[in-house]
C-alpha cells in the first residue's frame, strides 16, 4: 500500500511540533570572581604606587593573598597614597633595613575586618601584622569625632581620608601619612639593668663555736707565759751556783 505524499508530510510536520524547544541553549552561568589581590585593587584605584611596590618587594602581598584566599579571616589595610611617601624626609625609605621595611607594610595591616562603622567599637591600642602593640613597640590607636577617623602610632597622627575597597572580608582605606611605628622610627632606650645584690658577710661566730687554732691574743698570752717561766729557772740556776760557789 502506497502512502500518500499528504500523509507523509503530514507526519513530519508532526513530528516537528511535537518535539519541544530542542535547539535552544540555557544560559551560561557567571563566570566566579577571581581570587581576592590587593595589589591590583590598589593598581585599579590609582596613586599608591610606592605602597605596592612595598607589598611587593617585603613579600607581604603574598601573604596577603594566602590569607585573603585560603582561611575566612579579614583583613583591613591603611593604605597611604604617593603624596604620603613624598612628606617624608628623603632617604627614609632606603635607610631601613629589610625587616624594618616588612615591619613598616605590616604595621599598616590589621588581621581583622573593620568595616567603616565599626570604627568607634575598637579596643586601643590595635594590634597589627607587625607584633607587639605595647608601647614603644608597635602600638596603634584610633579614635572617632563623628565622621573623622583620627589613627595614632605614637610617631604618626593622621586621619581616614577614604574608603578605597570593601567587601565584608577586605577593607582597604586611603590614609594622609605613611604610619610610622615607635620600634622603628622611635626606639626606647632599654631599660637599666637591676643593681647587684650585695652579699652579705657572715656573722663571727660565737667564742664558744670558734676552731681550736688560737686567735694572736692567745698567742701573746702564752709567749709572755713561757717567758716568766724560762726566768723563774734562770733565777733557780744562779742561786745553785752562787751557794756552790760558797761552799
């Protein structure tokens, strides 16, 4: 039985509407945001130059990146832009040390997240990457008057002067100096040694606990003994002569 050429396409013509949208594509799905850097959040805000090279060349930027990117922990930078590097004295930079300079970026970095209003809530003095936040060492302490964030490190008064990056895990602020720590820029003299303990001298002892040798007031006593009794005899000696010389 031959089929018809009507029955034939209207077969296919059935089957096309039948089959549903089979030639249409879901959409892609965003592409993740890339690991956390600060160096190229800083490139892309502009005029912190000197500061990147700093996070570069002290090897804290990728220490920044592990920490950023492997662990849940915040951080918040104080990032002072170029104009904040010209103030200083010229040669400052060249003069440290390289653990100096480690100490220097990393007294810039607080291991926490502070957000813009969380600010007035610190406990002072502020602990930083550098270490010791005791006095003379690496203190840092800030302060609130309204909308001012007034930042302290003993050497360096200076204030927040705007909000570079934040993203509930970074936050990244734009400051007017470079923060200079009292370990480096304002050492203590150590403190002076304790005075020696002078030993105390030991009590004479008691005459009755004294050794058997005789003191020299002994000594005297039995010279003057012996010699009484060596003239008793030499006395003796002359009466015997002299009685048998009369005999």
């Amino acid at each position: 039985m031959e089929s018809s050429p009507f029955l034939l396409l209207a077969t296919v013509l059935l089957l096309l509407t039948a089959t549903p949208g089979t030639h249409s594509q879901p959409a892609a799905a965003p592409a993740p945001p890339g690991p956390t850097n600060v160096t190229k959040i800083l490139e892309k805000a502009g005029q912190f130059t000197v500061f990147i090279r700093l996070l570069k060349s002290t090897g804290v930027a990728n220490q920044l990146y592990g920490q950023l990117n492997n662990s849940d922990n915040g951080i918040t930078i104080f990032a002072p832009s170029d104009s904040s590097f010209s103030s200083l004295k010229a040669g400052t930079l060249n003069s440290l040390t390289d653990e100096q300079q480690v100490e220097l970026v990393q007294f810039h970095v607080i291991p926490s997240y502070v957000s813009s209003s969380n600010f007035q809530t610190l406990s002072n003095p502020l602990r930083t990457q550098a270490g010791d936040s005791a006095d003379g060492h690496f203190p840092l302490n800030i302060t609130t008057s309204g909308n001012t964030v007034n930042i302290t490190s003993g050497v360096t008064n200076t204030t927040v002067s705007g909000n570079v990056y934040s993203d509930g895990q970074l936050a990244v602020y734009q400051v007017d100096k470079v923060l200079l720590p009292q370990q480096v820029f304002d050492p203590r003299p150590p403190a002076p040694a304790p005075a020696p303990t002078v030993a105390k001298t030991k009590k004479k002892k008691d005459d009755g606990d004294s050794s058997d040798d005789d003191s020299p007031a002994d000594a005297s006593y039995a010279l003057r003994e012996v010699g009484s009794v060596r003239n008793d005899v030499l006395v003796c000696v002359i009466s015997i002569s002299l009685a048998w010389f009369y005999l």
